[in-house]
C-alpha cells in the first residue's frame, strides 16, 4: 500500500481492577510499512459507526480510539466483553504496540 494513505490513531485503555490507563499514538508514517499494513487492514474491517455495548459487571477495560485518515476523524469507544471480532482484534494489536519497548 502507499504511503499516501496515511492515518494516526489515538488509543487509551483504562478502567479494570487497578484502575490503570495504557495510551499510545500510532502514526502510520512512522511505523515500518508492515506494521502499518496490518494496522490498516484491521481498521478497514472495524464499522466505527457501531454503537457501543457496555457491559454488565464490575472492573472491565474500555477502549477508547479515535482515527484520523484522509481528512476524516471517527471515534469509537469499546468495552471488553462486548466488542465485535473485528474491533478486538484492532484493540489487541493497538495494546501491544503500546507495551512494546520504544527507541529513544
């Protein structure tokens, strides 16, 4: 894919048991270009127009995402136990991404 089709995502995930927050930024100009392939891929799979189910229960994570790309904004906020395939799987490489180590 080109480069031409660049995107940011901004990403937190906080609640749980400890009450903590993980956040990163992805820019898609400054990631390697199989990073940002992936990445895109999983985004062009999630509706963001989805409403969001909160779950029932106690202690449970929220996500929180907001993309920018060709001009555009979406957000998108989503709960564990209750987001789509597609949505989790965008939110399971975003976490990662945010645990990896980060040059400095």
């Amino acid at each position: 894919m080109a480069r031409s089709d660049g995107f940011q995502i901004q990403f937190e995930r906080s609640g749980g048991l400890a009450g903590t927050s993980v956040r990163t930024t992805v820019d898609s100009a400054r990631i390697p270009d199989s990073d940002a392939n992936e990445l895109r891929r999983l985004i062009d799979q999630v509706d963001f127009a989805a409403p969001a189910r909160p779950p029932r229960g106690a202690d449970r994570f929220q996500y929180d995402i907001r993309l920018h790309r060709s001009g555009m904004s979406h957000s998108i906020t989503a709960y564990d136990g209750s987001m789509a395939p597609e949505l989790k799987s965008l939110t399971d490489w975003l976490l990662a991404y945010a645990r990896r180590p980060k040059a400095v």
